[in-house]
C-alpha cells in the first residue's frame, strides 16, 4: 500500500485558498490540475509503497517522535512553485511553523530509517500542494498569480494531531483514508 504521514487542513483555511488562489490558478491557468480541497493536505513524510505489514512499527514511530511536541502553530503564507518556471510541475502555499516542522520531520525519517521502513530524503519544505502541470502554462499568468499571493496570509492554524495516510491512485485522482491519527497532548516532560 502507498502511504505517507500527513497534516489535514482546516476547512475555514481551504476555504481561503479556494476563494482566493484556486480561483485564479482556475480563471487564468487552463494548465493547472487543482487538487481537491478534501485532499489540501501538508506532507510531512512520504513512505511510498510499504506492506501492510509495517503499519504497527509506523503507528509507534508517530506516537513516540510527537511525544515532546506540544501543538504546532503555524501560518499558512506565500505561494510558489516547484521546481522552477521552465518545468513547473507544483503550485504550492507555504506554511510557516518557525522550524518546528522541520524538527518534526527529521525525528520522523531517522525513526522510519532505523526501523527499515523508509530511507531518510532530508529536503523537506513545509507546503501545501494545490496544483499539479503536466505541460507549462504561461509564465507571464504564472508570476502574476505567484506576485499577487507571495505574501499573502490564508490563516493560522494549531497542528494538534499528525496522520497516517493510505493513498490510492485512481483515474479521477488520488483517495486519501486515514489509517492512524497520533495526538500531540503534551509536550516535553
């Protein structure tokens, strides 16, 4: 099964950027396949394809890497894109956790890697992915759109709880089920 470790955002933040970013991406960008607000999530690790086999041993890394966390709070802000104008493939919001995100996802891979279960990436960037290219748009809409919202503020949010999410791969677009929630409660002792 295909899986990753995923943060879900809050309707009234989705709502923001519909009305907002994914409006324009919509009017101006024939290109863009937007991702469904139901599946606006932030990618906190992602595992691939792992038997079914593995999700007791991830449910215990989720459970042990948050215990010295307390909620998250974090702006989501900005726009860009990944990788770059020539070969844009992602429109993406930030967000902004101050580098507690970060932190959270580095104790995250070095547990998943010493339990066998994933090998460690390092290039984590906190973001919400709203749209995918197949083909290039324009780039003069492009760095309109990315102008207008480089510093715009669609919310803040507390992450209170972190999920591990199967993902299944269908012709009309990824459906996203949760298999475990993992609550930060307490922070350090």
């Amino acid at each position: 099964m295909r899986l990753f470790i995923g943060i879900r955002i809050p309707d009234e933040i989705k709502k923001e950027i519909e009305k907002s970013v994914i409006s324009d991406l919509r009017k101006k960008i024939k290109e863009a396949r937007i991702v469904p607000s139901e599946n606006l999530h932030l990618t906190l690790k992602f595992i691939g394809e792992t038997s079914e086999n593995n999700i007791p041993a991830i449910e215990k890394v989720l459970t042990s890497s948050i215990e010295n966390f307390l909620p998250v709070k974090t702006t989501v802000r900005g726009a860009g894109i990944f990788p770059d104008e020539k070969n844009v493939r992602v429109f993406w919001i930030g967000m902004d956790s101050q580098g507690t995100l970060k932190k959270l996802n580095n104790i995250i891979e070095t547990k998943l890697e010493k339990a066998g279960i994933s090998s460690k990436e390092g290039r984590f960037k906190e973001h919400i992915t709203i749209a995918r290219f197949k083909s290039t748009p324009a780039v003069s809409y492009l760095r309109e759109i990315l102008e207008r919202y480089k510093d715009g503020v669609f919310g803040v949010m507390d992450i209170t709880e972190i999920e591990l999410i199967k993902s299944e791969l269908k012709s009309s677009g990824p459906v996203y089920t949760t298999l475990f929630k993992s609550q930060i409660k307490k922070g350090p002792s």
